[in-house]
C-alpha cells in the first residue's frame, strides 16, 4: 500500500479513497457542517476509519484528521499506526498535523491545500481563519505528504462555495 520510495506520488488508488472523502466532505455539508472529510486506511489497503467535520455545534476541534489521530492511537499498534495513511479532502491544519506528527501516524494524501482555501476565501472576500495555514511539513516534518490533487480542486472548491452561498 504505502510507497516509501514514492511518498509524494498520487496514485490511482490514492484518488479512490481521496474520493470517498469527498463524499465525506458532502456529507458534512449536508449535515450543515464545514465540508472536510477523511479516512484512516491501513497497510493492506483497507479503511480502518473514516470521519467528517463536525465543528457546527462550537467544538472547533472536532476535525476529522484530530478524531483519526485519536482512534489510531487508541486502536492501533505503533507499527500499525506507522504504516497506515491518511486520506483527507483539506490539508491538515496545524492542529491535526501535530496530533499525527504525536501519535505517529504515516503518509498523509490531501485532495487540496490550505493554500488553495486560504486563496478562494481571499478572492471570495473573506477573511483567514484564527489559525495560520501553515503547511503540515512546517508542523510535522517527518511525516511523507502527498498532494494536493489537481482532479479534485474544483468539487472541493464548489463545496467551499456552497457552504458560503456563493455562486461560483
């Protein structure tokens, strides 16, 4: 599964399960919440875990990525934890980069930067958020990253958009 040769290459089976976190993110939306989802898929391939935002009722931590970190470090051995990857509609924010740099969980693949958020809410009159969006290899190092990807921008965007009311 991992490619430790490759930890920056997005392969076609990395796009099946960014995805499924979009649908993840759909359905976040759906539910009135911000539009970010994420899965936990182990070394054999298979989804150990998945989750969405669920920030709507005022727990600005309960991102997707943090509840990963969590059930991967009460679930799952180091090794395990080591080898897996993590699958996620957005880039981590600094938070959830450090609680996976801690519990010491694999490659990440995201489907967009918070660069690329962080540009459509400028050019859509918005502000930044009350945390940098520091990339996760400013906060996490050592963590191999993948992404963003290319084929994905433009649903991510469109759902950013919807969550906002603009027409895009």
């Amino acid at each position: 599964m991992e490619r430790p040769d490759q930890p920056h290459i997005i392969t076609d089976q990395d796009r099946e399960f960014l995805r499924r976190c979009v649908d993840l993110a759909r359905e976040a939306l759906r539910a009135g919440d911000e539009p970010f989802g994420s899965l936990l898929v182990d070394a054999a391939g298979a989804i150990r875990f998945e989750d969405r935002n669920r920030v709507k009722d005022g727990d600005a931590t309960q991102h997707p990525e943090f509840a990963i970190a969590r059930w991967a470090a009460a679930n799952l051995s180091a090794e395990g934890r080591r080898r897996s990857v993590v699958y996620t509609s957005g880039e981590h924010c600094p938070m959830c980069s450090a609680a996976h740099a801690w519990v010491g969980l694999g490659r990440i693949v995201y489907a967009t930067s918070a660069e690329q958020l962080t540009d459509w809410r400028r050019r859509w009159g918005l502000g930044g958020g009350p945390v940098a969006p520091l990339p996760i290899g400013v906060v996490a190092p050592n963590v191999p990253v993948a992404g963003p990807e290319p084929s994905l921008e433009a649903d991510i965007r469109a759902l950013h958009a919807q969550m906002l009311g603009i027409d895009t």
